[in-house]
C-alpha cells in the first residue's frame, strides 16, 4: 500500500482549520457599542453605569496600559433564530491565546450581575438556549487594557511595569462583539477533530491505531460537504464515531483531571488587577460548573476568596453553592500560594492557619492537602507543619522546572527535618495549566515513574498564572478522553479522591528526604532585597507586637488585645509572601507596593508595640525590652546616644544597666584592631579583614583569607534574569579593594567601631561600619550601600579556617545539612542556596556562623589549602540588579546588618540570629517582674507567644527544638496556670499536657514543633 499519510494529513489539517472552525459560529450580528474610559484607577459597576458612553466603532483602538475602559453593548436576538443556541462573542483585540497576560474582561448585566469573564481562549457568553427569537441583550462590559509584559519573553526591558512608565497610548484595537448562533454539531466536529489527530501524531509510526486513525479522518473528510460544513457536521461525526469509540487498554495510565486556574496574587499585574482576574475566572469557573454536572475546581489561596467575597457578593454566593454540590474544592489551606523557602517558620504556620480557618468558616471544608504547584522549591520544613495544620497530602508540580537532575518520584512520601512524613505527588504532566491536548496526555504516561507499581497520576487542568481557568472545550476532551484507545484515561474528580486512591494503590511508595529544592530560580533568594527586608523585619515585628500586647492583657488592667489589628497586619504579610512577590521576580509597581505596605505595617506595628508597653506602666524608669527567646547580656545604645550594657531575661525586661556578675572586659582600638578579650579583629588598609583570632580558643586564627570581601559579579542568566542566576556568574568578577577611607568612628569600652568606605561601577558607592561591642564575639557589618548597577551581583565572602562536612542554614523551625561537596550532580547544582538567619559551618571542636537580617541567598565551597587540607568560605548574597521583568530593581538605597560569629556552636548561631533580627527594645516602662513564659532548658526555643485567636483570653505558645537533638524542658508561666493542652496549628486540643504549678513540662524530638494553650488562673 501506498504512504499517503503527508496527503491526508496536510488534508485534515486544511479542511479542519479552515472550514470546519470558520463554521463554528453559524450566523452573527453585531451589538450597538458605546465607551467610556475611566479616568485612572477601577471604579465600581454604580460609577460606571451611570457614567457617560459615547458611540464606539469596531477596528478602533482603545485602552492605555492598565486602564479600564467599560462597553455599553445593546442587541436583539433575530426573530428567525428561534430555537438555535445563542452567545455573545466579544474579541477585545486579543494578542495569541495567552489568558492573563493582555486584555480580558467581565461582562455584567445591568443591574450589576457578572455574568462570565472573557479573554483569548473563553470569547463567549451564554445568551440563550435554545432561543426563543427577539430576546434584547444589554451588558455592560469591564474592559482591562492591561499590557502584554511577555511580548518580547522576557528578552528586552519594558516601562510597561508601572503606571507610572507606561504611558498612555492604546494597546488594543477592538475587533469583534457579536451575538452569534453557535452550531453545536460544528462545533462537537472541531473537538473530535482535535482529540483524534492529537492523539494520531503521538502514537507510534508502526501503531495500528495511528493507522485506524488516519483512515478514519481521511474517509470521515469526503463526508464533509465544503458548500454546507453545517449540513454535513453530523455525517462526518458520525463516520468519527467508531475511532472515539474504541475503549482504553486495560492497562492505560489513569489522570485525575482536577479544574485548576493558577491566578498568581501578584506577578505581571499589581494586585488591585488580581482583584479583578479572581472574579473574572470564578464567575467563569461558576458558569462551567452549570453547564457541566461532572466538573469539578480546585482553587487554593483563601485570600483571593476573600478579595471576591468583598468586591463581588453575587459570585461569591454562585462560589458557595459550587462547594455545597461538591463541584468546587477549596484546597491549599493556606492563606496565598506563598514562597516556599524564604518565609519564617511562625509566617508558613500562619499561612496556613489562616487559610484552613477561612475555608472552615465560609465553607464548612476543612482542607486535607497543601496545594502549591508553582513556588520555586520547599523547605523541608512543610511535612510537619502541614500535618499539624491537619493535612494528609502535598502537591507540586514544580520540580518538573529543574535544569539539571530528573526527580526519581511522581508518587512518593516526603520526609521533614523532624521525621514527619507527608504523602506527595507531582504530577508527570508537567504543568499546572493542562489542557488534555494528545502532547500532554502522552507526557503523562511516558513520563510516570511509578509505571508498573502504580497506575493514576493528577492533572490540574485550565489555563492559568494570569487566571483564565478551564474551559467548555478542555470539559469536551475529558470526556473524549475517558476511554479512548491509546490514550490515558481521563476522570474528573476532587483531589482528594485521588490522593485517597494513589495511596491505597501504593502505600509503601519511596521516602524522599529533606528540602525540595528547584535547580532553577535560585536568583529569588535575593533579587528585590527591600521587599525580602520588608517580610523579615515584618514577622520580628509582628512577633515583638504579639508578645507584649500578650504581656499586656495579663498584667495591665483595661488593656484589650489587639486581635483584629494584628491578624489584618499578618495577613498583609502572608499576602506578600506570595511566590512572585517575596522572591522578587514581579513588575515594579508589584514591589513598589509591597515597599509601601511593609513600611505601612511597621508604622502600625511599632503602635501596637509601644501602646502595650506603655499600658504596663510608665513609672519604673527606663528599661530594656528582650523579645528573643534567649536571655542577652548586651550592650544597648540610649535616646541620648549614650551606651550601657545590661542584662535582660528571654522574653522579658530589666532596668536600663541591670547585670549579674563580673562587668564585661573593655573593648580596645588600636590602629585598625578591635580587641575586646573574646576576639581580635584586624582590619587592612583596603578594608577587609586580614585577621579575626579567637581570644578564647588560644587565640586561634578563623579566617583562610581576606574576611568580609566584597565581590560585583557580572550575571546575565540565559533566562529569566530576576529569577536565575546561572553558574557562570562566578566567571567574571571585581573584588573590591579600593577603599577611599578606613576610620575609627566609635572608642568606647562598651563598642569599638571601624567605617569602611568604597565607591565602585556606575556611580555605587557603599558604607560598611565593622563594630565589636563588650562581652560579645559577634562582629557586626552595618552596611549602607547607594546601588547603581546593572546586571551585577554583590556578595559578601568568609573564609574561614575549618573544614566543614557540611553547612548548616536556618530554616522554618530549624535547619538544614547541606553537603559542602560537589560529588555529584545533586550537589553541584545546588550552587546557590536559601537560608533564614543564619549559616553554621562546623568541625569537631569548632565553628563560626554566619548572621545576617534580611538576606536569604548564600552559598559555600571549599579551597585547597597550600600545606594540605581544606577550607570552607560562605557567601552571602547581598544584592543583584536585575532588570526584567523590573528594569530598576534594587536601584537605590539598601541598609541591613550581617555578622560574624567565632566559636560559634548551633545554640549560638541560633541565639544570635535571633538577637540581629530583634534588636533590644528601650523604653520607659514599668515592665513586668518576670516574662510571660520563660523556659528552663537547653534546646527548646519559643516561636510565639499571643493570646488564643478565639479571644478566650487563653495563652498560647508555640516552641520547637532547634539544635537538631532531643530536648527536655520546663516552660514556666509569668501568670497562674489554670491547665495546659496541647493544640494542632489551629489551636485546637489534641490532647492535655501535664502542668506543676505554673510549670509545664515538655519533650520534643528533633525539630519538632508544639503548640500549648494556657489556661490563665485566677491571682
């Protein structure tokens, strides 16, 4: 037989592209429209409908970047259609079939019901069927001109980012509002026409079923009457039938098809526009699920509910009903997508304490999974914290993204710092935004790493990142595809089902241990380093705050807690840690806000915090406040810029120059050495330190090299420049040596101080001051820098003498081993890494951490010494300059703190990391005579202190074991003890714990977390 496959294919391809699509719509006519552009900022539908229109033509332009320009379109239904089924389809000028990222909008009818979004690939809405002839339509159409910042895939810069650069010309040129008869036969004939040649071209050359196939489109074509497509629709249909007829092998891959619409809070668009994007695609999703009985939505992020329960009551009610039919999954259980490495261990506990609550109390469903299939990597700290919030499984899809290794597991169980074990899935997919093409549903089961043990995987499908969601056409091939012949099985379904049937098919599936880590994006540990600064001075504050506000409540009478101020504050934060903001990877007006609502926060922070120490008393004199869960013998700097050193418990407060026992020795400077009888630090004349010896350890030298150098680095990644950084940024580099000045700026014997100064690049120029304080070995670098560059890098390099197996960084509610080897791939590409406050590099006998307060990104290498053996440098990432999609990120002015640490064990680094991020409190204040909780014990370090959300006045407290070993303590209570339980996340009683007195006792395991409710007696 002849190969005539080119012939038939090129055929089908013709006729399905251009006679059978063009007569998907049978007839149309066009809506009257009239515009009206609202001037600046989205106005609501009242304003709007009452505003003046004028009459607006097709094939004109509209819409400047980020307007909103509202249609009046006004129609009549011909009498003659009578019994077809009728839509409106509007094209506002659509740029390629990406939804999310162009404009989009969502029409009301008008009295104000949204009705249905429309975008690229979602164009109608429903009108009626079937038709009764002479209907009048009447909408009012919110338009959003936002601009395409993917135009040019992220290869040259855009002042598109902001309002304030994009200037005003229109973007779009509107080219279709119709209503139109939808020819349902055509229509189901461009669906069986997509499923069958998409599965064709994936089957095999010598498969006899791409054969069947072929011949099968090839016969079913001469059925097609090219004068009457509509006539001949069902014919050719029908010559289909038997080819999507023919059931699956009994062996095909199973997909659970789960509705998904990844809506990111905040990315190419601000977040006043995701407002906008969650309604457009839940009054989409609430239309789908009417119109499809078997339909089912997942959608996380409980803040994206709430922003549509406040701006839209009618969706939100269409949302309800959805969940109450078991159409409509709310799943995450936390309060945004948030990132998953960068966020505090209290902020991921409140992520998800706000998001279970919110669906339990809108909804009655109590979430069972995390669902965050876009974040750039996760800490090994989610197995714990998401069983403790009550879940059962975790999903990603992520890891799929890495440049270098193949994760070994589709299916498995995820296994936390503490032992905690979580059972997970990634589905083989690939994407969280399927949309049942052949392509994919073959990816899926070629790509399956449990084939032969295991028999389904998840696939969430709808188009997505911007919203948009799934559609009546992807609903079509799912059922196409649910039991069709060289193809996997499709069935839609809630996730939970699945999870619940992948794990009683493969209960022994394999552990994977420790953080999950994305070999790509490694770039978000630092670009946009204010909003980083902003996140980690928001949760210490939020800390500080809930602490004395606590304090307060149960030792100033008349004081009330600040419930509701303090859980709108977190959840100012929380939003913020969504997985394009806290990683830096959104347009500038995205982090020009975020920089806006953290110094917001700090400012109503800081209120709270000084009204409860005010409320304990104003008449004790002047005392320092301690909110860090170790006791600090500390020198302090006064309103009058005086210095005093004193000594204040963990969690409590203590008389300005309070002390116990011997006064520390004095600092010393002489020339360029800080001595203060712990450490000796030398600082060279182009201002590195070119000695740091340890006082204590004989005098030990710690460094195997020039401390504290400063390295610009050329980075260029091949892609994505605010979220990668690609390997050989390492190649090309300046040290920077030139210092213009090296001046003792402080001589006291409390603080020794030396300031550091260098201009260097494009007109950069940074001030670091190298202090050592009394009593004290952590050496301290303020730094001011004024950045100028672009497409630079900037850290700064230790390196010291020890060699370390291993490093260990700060993450939520503990740390992580990462091996300073690069024996394999796995290790080599982890070249770049994210800690919290602090890296440890250890060996027997000795250490050195690392501290900083804002940064996340670091990474650490080893060096050959000369005389044999080996030294470990760490690196801290302190700036980059990106400038995509944000051509000014990180220009300007950025202020932190890092330090270094000699003979620094764990308990140290964790101690001072906490010390550098809650700077003593100076106030004057009665204080209270003992703190509200206090432990006695090594290794058990409290997390949080608050009053119970539930307003009961109950205490609760939050502790974990942060060396990494078993740990016994005492928590001994400020206030009478009535009782003690022990809570879930959400501070519910899992069960009583033992009490003595005002004491509690408590054992954890390693890295484990807890959390208590206190009773509070009567005195």
């Amino acid at each position: 037989m002849h190969d005539e496959r080119r012939r038939i294919e090129e055929r089908v391809q013709r006729l399905h592209d251009q006679r059978v699509k063009a007569a998907i719509y049978a007839a149309a006519v066009p809506f009257e429209v009239e515009a009206w552009q609202a001037p600046g900022e989205p106005v609501p539908f009242e304003e709007a409908a009452s505003a003046p229109y004028a009459p607006f033509a097709m094939d004109t332009p509209w819409g400047p970047p980020w307007g909103t320009t509202w249609f009046r379109m006004r129609g009549q239904v011909p009498a003659e259609w009578a019994g077809r089924r009728v839509e409106a389809v509007i094209d506002l000028g659509f740029v390629g079939d990406w939804p999310g990222n162009q404009a989009e909008a969502l029409v009301h009818r008008t009295d104000g019901t949204p009705l249905k979004a429309v975008n690229p690939l979602n164009q109608y809405v429903a009108i009626a069927d079937p038709a009764t002839g002479g209907e009048r339509i009447d909408y009012l159409v919110e338009a959003a001109s936002n601009p395409d910042i993917l135009a040019d895939d992220f290869a040259r810069t855009t002042p598109m980012g902001d309002v304030r650069t994009a200037g005003d010309k229109p973007l779009y040129t509107f080219r279709r509002a119709d209503i139109a008869i939808l020819d349902e036969q055509v229509w189901h004939l461009d669906l069986d026409l997509q499923v069958l040649r998409e599965l064709m071209h994936e089957l095999g050359e010598h498969d006899p079923r791409r054969h069947e196939i072929l011949h099968t489109l090839d016969r079913a074509m001469d059925l097609l009457d090219l004068d009457d497509v509509s006539g001949s629709a069902a014919d050719v249909r029908a010559a289909l039938k038997p080819a999507l007829s023919r059931p699956a092998n009994a062996s095909a891959h199973i997909v659970s098809g789960v509705g998904h619409a990844h809506i990111d809070s905040a990315w190419l668009w601000p977040i006043r526009e995701t407002k906008r994007k969650t309604s457009r695609t839940f009054s989409n999703v609430t239309s789908l699920a009417d119109e499809y009985d078997d339909f089912v939505f997942a959608c996380s992020q409980a803040q994206q509910y709430e922003w549509v329960r406040d701006n839209h009551p009618k969706i939100w009610a269409r949302i309800q009903e959805s969940v109450k039919k078991g159409q409509w999954a709310p799943v995450g259980g936390m309060w945004v997508e948030a990132d998953g490495n960068l966020p505090g261990g209290e902020a991921v506990a409140r992520q998800l304490i706000h998001g279970k609550r919110f669906f339990i109390e809108h909804f009655g469903v109590e979430t069972k999974g995390v669902w965050l299939p876009d974040s750039f990597g996760y800490s090994a700290a989610y197995p714990q914290l998401a069983k403790l919030a009550g879940n059962e499984w975790f999903l990603t899809q992520k890891i799929s993204w890495n440049q270098t290794n193949k994760f070994p597991h589709h299916t498995f169980w995820w296994e936390g710092i503490d032992g905690t074990r979580i059972f997970t899935h990634f589905p083989p997919i690939d994407t969280y935004n399927a949309g049942f093409t052949g392509e994919e549903m073959a990816l899926a089961s070629r790509n399956y790493q449990e084939k032969g043990i295991a028999t389904r995987s998840l696939a969430p499908f709808g188009h997505g990142d911007g919203g948009g969601g799934p559609t009546r056409e992807i609903m079509e091939r799912a059922r196409r595809l649910a039991d069709l012949e060289g193809s996997p099985k499709v069935v839609v379904e809630h996730p939970d089902a699945f999870f619940a049937k992948a794990r009683e098919e493969y209960p022994d599936a394999p552990v994977w241990a420790g953080e999950l880590y994305l070999e790509l994006h490694r770039a978000t540990y630092t670009s946009q380093a204010r909003t980083k600064q902003g996140n980690r001075r928001s949760e210490h504050r939020l800390r500080e705050a809930e602490l004395w506000a606590t304090t307060a409540a149960l030792h100033a009478p008349g004081y009330a807690y600040p419930h509701e101020k303090l859980d709108r504050l977190w959840k100012t934060v929380l939003l913020h840690q969504f997985h394009d903001i806290l990683p830096g990877s959104s347009i500038a007006w995205v982090h020009r806000e975020a920089e806006a609502e953290y110094a917001r926060v700090a400012t109503e922070v800081e209120e709270l915090t000084a009204e409860a120490i005010t409320a304990l008393g104003t008449d004790g004199g002047t005392r320092v406040f301690n909110t860090s869960p170790a006791e600090r013998r500390e020198v302090v700097r006064t309103a009058d810029g005086s210095l005093a050193h004193t000594v204040v418990p963990a969690g409590g407060s203590a008389p300005l120059g309070a002390g116990t026992g011997e006064a520390p020795g004095p600092v010393t400077v002489t020339g360029r050495v800080l001595d203060n009888g712990l450490v000796r630090v030398e600082v060279a004349e182009d201002g590195t330190l070119s000695s740091v010896r340890d006082l204590r350890a004989g005098g030990r030298e710690v460094l195997a090299g020039q401390g504290n150098l400063l390295r610009l680095h050329t980075d260029l990644p091949n892609n994505w420049d605010a979220w990668d950084v690609d390997k050989h940024y390492k190649n090309r580099y300046t040290d920077l040596l030139d210092a213009s000045s090296v001046t003792v700026v402080e001589q006291d014997p409390l603080l020794g101080a030396i300031r550091v100064e260098r201009s260097f690049g494009n007109g950069s120029h940074i001030t670091q001051t190298i202090s050592l304080r009394a009593g004290s070995p952590r050496i301290d670098f303020e730094t001011d820098i004024d950045w100028h560059e672009a497409e630079k890098f900037l850290k700064a390099g230790f390196p010291v003498d020890i060699r370390a197996a291993h490093s260990s960084a700060e993450i939520a509610f503990g740390h992580i081993q990462r091996p300073t080897h690069t024996n394999t791939s796995w290790e080599a590409a982890r070249f770049e890494v994210s800690g919290h406050r602090w890296v440890h590099l250890g060996e027997p006998g000795y250490g050195v951490a690392v501290i900083n307060d804002s940064t996340y990104g670091h990474d650490v290498s080893r060096t050959v010494r000369e005389d044999g053996g080996t030294t470990t440098t760490v690196r801290l990432s302190l700036v980059r300059a990106p400038r995509i999609p944000d051509p000014g990120a990180d220009q300007g002015r950025h202020r932190f703190t890092y330090a270094l640490l000699p003979g620094a064990t764990i308990e140290d680094a964790v101690a001072e990391g906490y010390a550098l991020n809650l700077p003593l409190r100076v106030a004057d204040s009665a204080g209270t005579p003992e703190p509200v909780i206090s432990v006695a014990g090594a290794g058990v370090t409290i997390e949080a202190v608050k009053l119970a959300d539930d307003a009961s006045g109950d205490v609760v407290v939050r502790v974990y074991e942060s060396r990494g070993g078993r740990a016994q303590a005492t928590l001994r209570t400020g206030f009478p003890l009535a009782g003690a339980q022990l809570t879930d996340l959400l501070e519910r009683p899992l069960s009583t714990a033992g009490t003595d007195g005002d004491t509690v006792p408590v054992t954890l395991r390693p890295f484990e977390i807890q959390t208590l409710r206190l009773a509070v007696g009567s005195r």
